[in-house]
C-alpha cells in the first residue's frame, strides 16, 4: 500500500525531515494540534488541508492570509497533487513524496506534532522536477558532449573533457540546472555517475577510445571517498584499458588524507588525476603537488584576456607554469578562447589547450566529421 508524506527542512535550514499523511482530511495550520502544525507566524492557524477523493490526493487551500502554493503557483481552491510537487504554505515549502513502504520519522519525535520553519530567505530551496529527475536518472537519458583538449604546440587533440548534458523534455539540457535540481533531492552524487557512466561507455565504443578522456567529479563526491572510488572502479571493470583521468576542484580536497587514499586507489586502477580550476579560489599549488598529478588546469580567470593583461601578470602565470612542470605534471590552459590568448598560452609554456580556440564541445559524431587523428 502506498503512502504519502512531506519532506522539508527543519529549523536549522539543513537537516530535512518527513511527516507521513496518516488520516484525511489532514489540516495544515499554525495550530498546535493539527496534522501538520508550522511555526510560523505568516501560516495561518488552519492554513489548508489534504483531502483524497477517488485515489487522488489534494490540497486545499482554506482561505488563508498569505497563500497556499503548488510547484510556485499560487492555488485558488482546491488542486490535484503528484509525487515530486512542491507545496508552500506561506513562506514554509515541502516537497510531497509517495512510497509503497511506510515511512517512519526518528523514534525521539512525534511526526503529527513536529513543527517546520523556513525562513523567507529560504523559500523555494526546493526546486520542481523530482518526477522528471528520476526519469532521467532511471532511463539514463543523457547526451554526452566531448570537448577538444590539444596539444599547446602544433594543436593536436590530445584528450577529450566529458561534458553530459540532460535529455528530459521537461528539464533543462544544461549541467548547472539539472544539479541545482539535483542537489536539492539529494541526488548530485547520483546524477555525476550517471553523466560519467554515459559519456565513457560513448566514448569507448569510438574511434577516440585511445585518446585520454578526462571525466569530471561533484564537490560531494569527495566527501564519500569510498563510493567515489566504488564507482570508479566499475567503470574500469567495464573498460579495463580505457585512458581515464579524473578531474577534481582544487578546494574539493581539504583533507590530505583523503586525497592520497583517493590517488592511491587511483593509481591502483591506472587512472590519472588532474586538479581541475587551479586559481579560482585560493591556490594551494604546493600542496597540490605533493600529490602530483596528471594535469593542473589553470582556470578561466587566469585566462581571459590574457594577452591583454600587463606583461608582470604574464611573468606571474608563466611562473605557475614553470612550478607546475617542475612537479613533473601538465599544465593546461582552460578556457581559451581566441587566437591572442592562445599566443601568449604557447609563450608561457603551456602544454595542453582546452577551449573554443581550439574546438568546442561537440558530440562524436561531430567530432569525428572535423577532427584528424594522429
């Protein structure tokens, strides 16, 4: 038998809790003794309630001051839900979930009587498309993207940087909304192994399986080590001598202990390591290094016009440069975007090229129509 229940944040702003929907009609208020009760003073003291008529749950919205919400439209009486939706009461959001096992809240609380409270700033956290995002996730429906990584000297591919994107009609196709909508269902983790698996079983049934892929990671991957090196390790199993590299952020990292476990397990897999937006925050350079890995890339803002920028400036980065090739690793040029900073990428003694410069992302196929290889 299926059940419903809300999902929202609790006081802190962090912690998320669930209130199952036990009995109907379920009130919503500010009400202390009702089904769901919010300690809010914008919530009026019976705010709305959930109703089920012929299987179908709906909530209804009892005139109150400041609004009953659906997916951030406001509802005029009554509307029909689904799993995944997003309800507001005022300024308190919840997102409605529906399990076939019955969902039990933490033994020290009592679910019927547990107050919320978001606070204004807070209001729609919770962005709409779980129902969508799930259907992604389970049929997979991913378009990889490749984009050229060349050889600072003479422009020869490489190496390929996996760049997915989403193929939900009713979600957006770009990387940053789809984990936006992801982070706030708890599925960033997930949605990065899915990209990740797509575009390497892609790219290596193509002409290109010999060319280094380098595959990207989110900032809470790092923070479970151990999936991450579990997920890793199935895509080697499946593609035993694929040339893979794993990009981390600079600041993903903060913990050397992780860090070496991770490239131990790395090194034990043949996979390489490269440190990825060298520069967008504070630069631990050094450090990095004591771990050194198979690329540093240098990020964009370090690149953006940078045969426009004062020659010391130059001197700066080519000093960077020279650290980095005297760590025994690559140095990559991320973002180039036209022939003059190319140049100058080519004077400071890069050795790899990433950006439109040099090719943009683009699917294999694509590739393939432009693209030698040597």
């Amino acid at each position: 038998m299926s059940r419903w229940f809300l999902e929202g944040y609790l006081a802190d702003g962090e912690s998320v809790y669930r209130v199952p929907l036990n009995r109907f009609p379920a009130l919503v208020g500010r009400q202390t003794d009702l089904a769901v009760a919010l300690q809010s003073t914008n919530v009026s003291r019976q705010h709305a309630e959930f109703l089920q008529a012929g299987g179908q749950l709906l909530v209804r919205d009892l005139d109150s001051t400041n609004g009953t919400f659906v997916n951030h439209h406001q509802i005029i009486s009554s509307q029909a839900l689904s799993a995944g939706d997003v309800i507001r009461f005022a300024d308190v959001e919840f997102r409605l979930w529906q399990e076939t096992a019955p969902v039990c809240p933490p033994a020290t609380a009592d679910a019927t009587r547990t107050a919320f409270f978001t606070p204004d700033e807070q209001v729609n956290r919770m962005p709409i498309g779980a129902r969508q995002l799930d259907q992604l996730l389970q049929q997979k429906l991913i378009k990889p993207l490749f984009q050229p990584i060349v050889s600072a000297s003479d422009e020869c591919i490489t190496g390929l940087e996996l760049l997915g994107r989403g193929c939900h009609p009713d979600l957006s196709e770009l990387p940053d909304p789809l984990f936006f909508l992801a982070e706030g269902l708890g599925r960033s983790v997930e949605l990065s192994e899915t990209l990740r698996e797509a575009g390497v079983q892609a790219w290596a049934a193509s002409p290109f399986r010999d060319i280094p892929l380098f595959v990207n990671t989110h900032p809470r991957e790092l923070k479970d080590c151990p999936r991450l090196i579990e997920s890793l390790q199935a895509l080697r199993s499946r593609h035993a001598d694929a040339p893979l590299i794993l990009e981390i952020h600079e600041q993903a990292v903060t913990d050397e202990g992780t860090l070496n476990t991770l490239n131990n397990a790395l090194q034990r897999m043949d996979i390489g390591l490269a440190y990825d937006d060298f520069g967008a925050g504070q630069a631990r350079l050094l450090e990095l290094l004591n771990t050194p890995p198979y690329a540093v890339k240098f990020d964009i803002t370090l690149i953006r016009d940078l045969d426009k920028l004062p020659r010391s400036r130059q001197e700066m980065i080519g000093l960077l440069v020279e650290v980095v090739k005297k760590g025994h690793t690559r140095a990559l040029a991320e973002g180039v975007s036209h022939r003059g900073e190319l140049a100058i990428c080519r004077k400071l003694n890069f050795d790899l090229i990433q950006g439109f410069a040099c090719g943009r992302p683009a699917t294999l196929e694509q590739l393939q129509q432009v693209s030698t290889l040597r």
